[in-house]
C-alpha cells in the first residue's frame, strides 16, 4: 500500500475532531454555511471534503477592547443562527455526547458540538450557565483574553489573581452538569486554580506548546502534564504566531508541537484546534492548512513522521472523543 493510499485509508476511517472554530459569527453575518465559499476556512462542503466527523463551534460575544454588554441577548442571536442551520437540511447535526458523535460517522454527518467562548456570556449567573447547558452547549471557556466575572485571561498574564469566588462555582457547576472546561486563553494563575479544582478531564481547545513557541496563549511544559494527568486533551492550533516565534508557519512546525505534547504527556493527550475562522494567516506566513477540506494533510504529515495508525487515529479524533464521553457522556 503506498503512503498516500494508506494516508487516505486512515483518513476515511478515523473520527476526526475540531476542537475549535469561530464559524457561527460569520454564519450570523450570512455566510452560507451551506454552501462552497471563497471567503473564510469553514463550510458544510469543505468540512465534508476535509472527512470531518466533529466540529465544536465555539460561540463568542466579547467585544475587544470594549466592555461587554447584552451578552445573553447576543448569544441566543448565535443560538439562532446555529438552530435555523440545522433545520436547512440533512448533513449537520448536533451532537451533545459521544454516541452522537460515533452515529454522525456512522451516517455520514458532519457533527456540531458547542462551546461558549469567554463566560462574559453568563453574566455572573449559574442560571444562565444551565440555561446554555439546556440549549446544547457542552463546553466552556472561561475567558477570552480579558478579565471576567470568572477569571483571568491572559491579557492579564503575569497578575497573581486567577479564578474569583464565583469561577470556582462556575467550574463545580460545569462538573456536576456534564461540561468540559476549556483553558485556553486563561492567565497561569486561573490555568492552576481550574487544574486543582477541576473534577473532570479539561481542554485546552487551540493552544500550543510554550516550550517551542512562547507566546502567552501557549501552555508550559508544567500546564500540559497537570491538563494530561487529569485526562485532558491539547488541540494544537494552526494561528502561526502561536506555532512559530516569527510566525512562520509550516506543516512540520506544527507536528514539532504534537511530538513535544506527545513526548512529554503521551499521544492520548494530543488533538486538533484548528481556531478556523478566527484567524487570517499572513500571505507569507506559510499557512499549514489553508480550510477545512484539506484536513488530510495533518494525517499525510503524521503518516510521514512516524506515527503509528493508531496514534494518528487518536489525535485526529479519538482523544477528544474520550474526554466527551467521560465528561459529557
């Protein structure tokens, strides 16, 4: 069998799993999700084309640089959005637990698992938090860069100060309903304060290696193996100044951070996050993977690293689908 022939064979067996995309806020502003666009890296057609099994759609209403406010209302706009697209039609389904996952594979669907990214969406309210758990969300990021009601991102990177009362309620209420934590984008301090009160396996949706890249949205060395001995998952992300300290992006550099996650915490502690449209790439900044149709590559470069089929099948999707059943059911 030739390496190509055994890449795609691997491929269209695997589940693979996105932890992270920013398509509802495009969606919202009427791109067709349904069909091919120029514009953007994420559509139905191209996460088809790409054999995507599971993509969380993370759902933000921070303002940058702005104080947020109406968040509820802004986010059940998104939840619209979200809904109305799945009432267009067959393909895309939403998935709240692991079966729904296994059974979209099995279909042929492309599954969609939600996170809220940045708890300013609660507004400081656990009721809300359920509110958003009824409506289909099943992960959460506490922050987005900046301060909130529950924590500190990394906007305050070097600040003593990490979870406030009312996170450490926010984390307990995510463990008992069945929610994954996600750390990315929270300052060290609220990193550790979820790692040593967190009940259940956490992610970190799309962050990367520190060691390689030390910019402040990626993990030490000591973060990923607290995240791994808690059975959690690392999506390593595709935003070139988080995989390159000159933001030169490439397919190797990128498979450099799974070796790095993999040497040190295990290979069942690696997943993808690509952080799709939430990013523009710099012409020269060598994208690794232009959208979601050519998600083959990732499995070509592991292929070609050394990975075994297995492995490749657990960081494609296998990973974060244990951290869904074990969290969410």
């Amino acid at each position: 069998m030739s390496s190509n022939t055994r890449a795609t064979q691997l491929h269209s067996e695997a589940i693979i799993f996105d932890g992270h995309c920013d398509t509802i806020l495009p969606m919202a502003g009427k791109r067709d999700f349904r069909q091919r666009n120029q514009q953007g890296q994420v559509d139905l057609p191209r996460l088809q084309e790409g054999g995507i099994t599971c993509q969380i759609f993370a759902m933000g209403v921070i303002d940058p640089g702005k104080r947020t406010t109406n968040a509820a209302a802004k986010m059940l706009r998104l939840f619209d959005t979200f809904y109305r697209e799945l009432e267009r039609g067959e393909g895309f389904v939403l998935a709240t637990c692991a079966e729904d996952i296994r059974q979209a594979k099995a279909n042929g669907d492309v599954s969609a698992f939600l996170s809220i990214e940045g708890g300013e969406a609660i507004q400081g309210q656990l009721e809300l938090l359920r509110m958003y758990y009824r409506l289909g969300v099943r992960a959460m990021g506490l922050t987005w860069n900046h301060p909130n009601e529950i924590a500190n991102g990394v906007d305050e990177e070097h600040s003593p100060q990490g979870l406030t009362p009312f996170g450490f309620e926010v984390v307990n209420e995510m463990n008992r309903l069945g929610m994954i934590v996600d750390v990315s984008h929270l300052n060290e301090a609220s990193f550790w304060d979820v790692a040593q009160n967190c009940s259940a396996p956490f992610i970190a949706s799309h962050s990367n290696a520190y060691t390689l890249c030390p910019h402040r949205r990626n993990l030490k060395d000591e973060q990923l193996q607290a995240l791994a001995d808690k059975g959690g998952v690392v999506g390593v992300v595709f935003v070139p100044p988080f995989m390159d300290p000159k933001g030169k992006a490439s397919l190797g550099r990128l498979i450099d951070h799974m070796d790095h996650i993999a040497g040190l915490c295990g290979v069942e502690h690696v997943g993808i996050g690509s952080d799709f449209d939430g990013f523009t790439a710099a012409p020269d900044s060598g994208e690794v993977i232009p959208d979601a149709s050519s998600f083959g590559r990732l499995t070509e470069g592991m292929l070609a690293r050394g990975y075994k089929d297995e492995e490749v099948k657990s960081i494609l999707g296998g990973n974060f689908l244990r951290v869904v059943e074990k969290v969410a059911g």
